[in-house]
C-alpha cells in the first residue's frame, strides 16, 4: 500500500513586483530593478524608457483581488498525479484561497501552481511542467512557480511558494469619444503567444494571435481595453495592429503600430485618437506597474 503524507500549502502571489526576471526558477528577490533613460527616436517614433521602481514584497494570494482562480498540479516527470483548481468565488466551508490540503504518495515530483484571473468561459490548460494554455478566446493575467518537492516519508510537510507575474500588459486607451457603430476593439500582436512553459514564464511558440474585446464604456466616452500576452523572452518588440470593430466585426478603424517594446510584469499603454480620422494623430506608450514608457508618433 503506498504511503501517503497530508500536505499543507499556503501559496503566496507576488504582486506589483517588477521582476527582473520570471525565468526557470522562484524568485524572491527584493533588490531594486533599475533602467538608465534612454531616448531612441526611429523614423516618425519617438520613445523613452524611464527609471523602473523597486521590487516590492510578496503578498498573500487571498489578499490580490485580481486573480480568481489557482491550479495546483504535482508531476513525476510528465505524468501528472494530482491536479485541482480552486475558484475564489467557490470555495468550500472552512476553504482558505490559496490553501490546499491533499496527499501524495511518496516520491519526487514537481509542483506546478497557477494563479490567474479567470471569467466565466476561460478555459486554461495545463499538460504538464512545461506546456499550458489559454484555449478561450482571453489570456488572463498569470502568474506562475514550479519548484521540487521530495516526499520521503510519512511526516507532514508544508511548503510555502512565491508565485512571480509571467504575462505583459498592453492596454489600448482612446484620446476620443467612442461612438455608436464601435462595438469592439481587437488587438493583434505580431509576437508572442497564447501557451506557455509554467517552468521558464515564457511563449511555447512566438506565432502572435489576436485578442477581441467589447468596448464597456458608453457610446459618447473615451475607452479602455486590456490584452495579455506571454513572451519569448522576457522583453520583447512586437508590431502591435489595432482595429475597431463594428457589431458585424467589420474594421472601421485600423492603426498598425511598429516595434512595441513589451516586457513582462510590465503594463504597456497606447494611448490615442481612435475613432476619428486625424492625420495629427499621436499615440502614448505608457508603462505601468512600476515602469514609464512613452512613444509619440
């Protein structure tokens, strides 16, 4: 009969962290992550990168509003021999959100645990330590850590896990009022992907996709839209093609916009004239989450 031990894991999500990296293994660093200015100017693109924030500390899962849901998974080499997802908005009598209490037998595995945010509808995947994906229609913001965990005997065991920010933001921000015909804004990148290796953070593949989002504020309103992206790297340049869709999902506007700088736990913002016809049209890049990135054009 295999012997079983009862694990306690307390998983704790690092949150507004700027990593300066999410790579092949749990980093908990708290130095300061810093970037000289730089100015480049290409063509009729004018960006500047500035000085990026520190590193802030990690916080409890339950306490990160943003993420819904978590995937905890243990692998002994790629089979898979336990697997759940707890729901924030679902939990049982007793639950605490980001605690799990289970058995394994004894053994060597790797742990898996995914945080993200979820909506009714989003389907993520996980096959094993090195491959998951986002099969909806969304990326989700994501974070990840994988880690060994030896199980030599009987003896409960608890193991406590820093989970770091794997995706890059782009947010879409209208300088113009939206009207009637917009229903939805797409947004397709040249770079970047859909799945992902929970062990490095970065793109199984590097093919691009497109991300569709319905327009929520009112006919009449400036705008905002928000797509996820997991890179190939942890900083990567894509060209970045938005459009806006009308009910039938026609394009009534397009604006391709070259060498996009994204990195990841860092939020990119373009900002500009998205409905009218205006040969002054400029565009913003706008970093968040602890970075500021601008790009006039």
């Amino acid at each position: 009969m295999l012997l079983k031990t009862l694990k306690k894991l307390p998983l704790v999500i690092g949150v507004l962290a700027l990593l300066a990296s999410c790579n092949n293994e749990s980093d908990t660093n708290t130095k300061s992550v810093q970037m000289a200015p730089v100015h480049v100017q290409i063509n009729d693109f004018d960006i500047s990168v500035q000085s990026m924030a520190p590193t802030r500390a990690a916080k409890p899962l339950a306490e990160y509003n943003k993420v819904d849901a978590i995937t905890l998974a243990f692998y002994d080499g790629n089979t898979e021999v336990y697997k759940t997802t707890q729901y924030r908005e679902s939990l049982g009598g007793g639950e605490t959100f980001g605690e799990f209490d289970l058995s394994l037998p004894l053994g060597s595995y790797t742990m898996v645990a995914l945080a993200y945010g979820f909506q009714l509808g989003d389907v993520l995947t996980l096959t094993s330590p090195t491959l998951a994906a986002y099969t909806g229609d969304h990326n989700r913001e994501t974070f990840a850590v994988t880690q060994a965990v030896n199980i030599t005997n009987t003896t409960a065991v608890n193991i406590n896990a820093t989970l770091n920010r794997i995706v890059a933001k782009l947010d879409v921000h209208s300088t113009d009022n939206r009207p009637a015909q917009a229903s939805s804004i797409r947004v397709t990148f040249s770079g970047g992907s859909k799945s992902f290796n929970p062990t490095t953070g970065l793109a199984v593949v590097d093919a691009g996709f497109s991300n569709v989002v319905s327009i929520s504020a009112a006919v009449g309103n400036v705008t905002n839209s928000g797509s996820y992206v997991f890179l190939a790297t942890d900083e990567q340049t894509v060209d970045v093609t938005i459009e806006v869709l009308n009910s039938e999902n026609t394009a009534i506007f397009t604006k391709q916009i070259s060498d996009v700088p994204l990195k990841r736990n860092v939020t990119t913002i373009l900002t500009g004239s998205m409905y009218t016809n205006n040969g002054n049209a400029s565009f913003l890049i706008n970093s968040g989450w602890g970075t500021e990135t601008n790009i006039n054009f």
